[in-house]
C-alpha cells in the first residue's frame, strides 16, 4: 500500500493513511492487544527506514509533498471548456493560471473552492444538481463539504455532515465496549475504523462520499456493517436483543 501511495503522489491519500493506521494502533493499544501493536510499530519502523535510506524520502518530498500546480495543456483545456458553462464560469485552464503555488494552495485546489463558494452564495438551500461542479466550473470540486453544498445546498449539506457525524459516535459507541465483541469482530470493527478514518481525512482534499462514486462500494459496506454490530444480541454484538 505505501508503495502504491508513493507512485500515486497523492498527498491527500497519504494523509488518510496516516490518520488510518494510527487510529487502528491506538485502538488495538486501548483493547491491550499489545502483540499486534508491537508488530504494527516494526513493520512501520522497517518502512520509514527502507524509504530513508533508499533516497525515495527526497523523491517524495519533491514530487508529492511540495510539488507546484502544472498548467493544464492546451488541448485538455479546450475539451474541458466545451463541457463548462463559459458564459457564467472560467475554463479550467484559467482556473490553474491563476491558482497560487505552495504547500497551502493544495495543488491549485483553492481556486477551485474560492469559485465555488461565490456559485453556493447564489443558490444556497438547493444547490445546482448532481455534476454541477463539471458543468459549471469545468473540474472536480475536491472537497466533500464543498461538493455537498455546491450540488445540494444546505438542504443535502446538513443531512450529509450529520451522516458523517453520527457515524463517528457510533463507531465510539462500539469501540469504548470492543472487548464484548466475538474476536473477528473486533478485528474487522478496528479496520472500519482505519478506513472510516481514511475516508474522512480524505475528505477534504477530495470529494468522498459527496457524490455516487467508487467511495460507496467501500463506505455502504462499513456503515452497514458498524449498525449490524452494534445492534447484534451479546455477547458477539453491543446491544443486548
């Protein structure tokens, strides 16, 4: 996986793999399954020092971490300006032309939100539809809370971040009582945490969950199975029948 993450050069991955990996070591230090954090802490110390020494750190830190905004080409501008609404919005080639540089710009993506939060002001309660950030700014909004409010309004914005939310208190809710659980659930309830984890750091330099996208394949799965838990009769499940 961090292989895959470093060829990817994705900074907001990398991010959510942190925050994922270290809240499943935290929970497994919590439920005192200390074997397995003990491998979690070498296998992590073996990588950091393969990455070190091998010179992929400096690779990384130029190619991810303080990597610049690269103006689109030509012809990919035009082909997305075909797709816009070039009356009321600017192609996407003017959108990175003027995007800042530096770690803080997020790859230009600040450009992007400052545009489409002057669109939200314009229609705040029901938002502009499904895609509206291709069909009105010509590129991927990049951020769940932005994507939400610009295709939604508060209307869906509201019900959405509560969904985030209560997730969240229920996956507590399991993990302060995780020694009641049968042991393969408490293995798969920790992972849901790293993933749940992942998706949400993810969440805002991209648009998980704001849209019908490969994200729900995984995210369906987990609050499904985080509700099943909770629900299940003792002693494999948090509530009693």
């Amino acid at each position: 996986s961090v292989l895959l993450l470093l060829y990817s050069a994705a900074r907001g991955s990398f991010a959510g793999f942190g925050t994922g990996a270290a809240l499943i070591l935290v929970i497994y230090f919590v439920s005192s399954s200390r074997r397995i954090l003990a491998i979690g802490l070498l296998v992590t110390a073996g990588v950091i020092a393969i990455v070190w020494s091998s010179g992929t750190f400096d690779t990384f830190v130029d190619k991810c971490i303080t990597r610049q905004v690269t103006a689109i080409p030509e012809e990919v501008s035009e082909a997305a300006a075909l797709t816009a609404n070039a009356e009321n919005v600017p192609e996407a080639a003017a959108l990175t032309a003027n995007a800042e540089n530096g770690f803080f710009s997020f790859s230009g993506r600040r450009a992007v939100w400052a545009d489409g939060w002057d669109l939200f002001q314009d229609s705040p309660v029901i938002g502009y539809g499904f895609h509206a950030d291709r069909l009105l700014l010509g590129t991927h909004m990049h951020n769940s809370i932005m994507h939400a409010m610009l295709q939604t309004g508060l209307l869906g914005t509201i019900p959405f971040i509560s969904a985030i939310v209560l997730t969240w208190i229920l996956l507590l809710r399991i993990v302060l009582k995780i020694g009641s659980l049968a042991e393969y659930d408490k293995h798969l309830v920790i992972q849901c945490a790293g993933i749940l984890a992942f998706f949400t750091a993810r969440s805002f330099p991209e648009s998980t969950g704001a849209f019908f996208g490969v994200d729900w394949l995984i995210l369906a799965v987990l609050l499904f199975y985080l509700q099943a838990v909770y629900i299940r009769p003792t002693p494999s499940g948090i509530k009693a029948d």
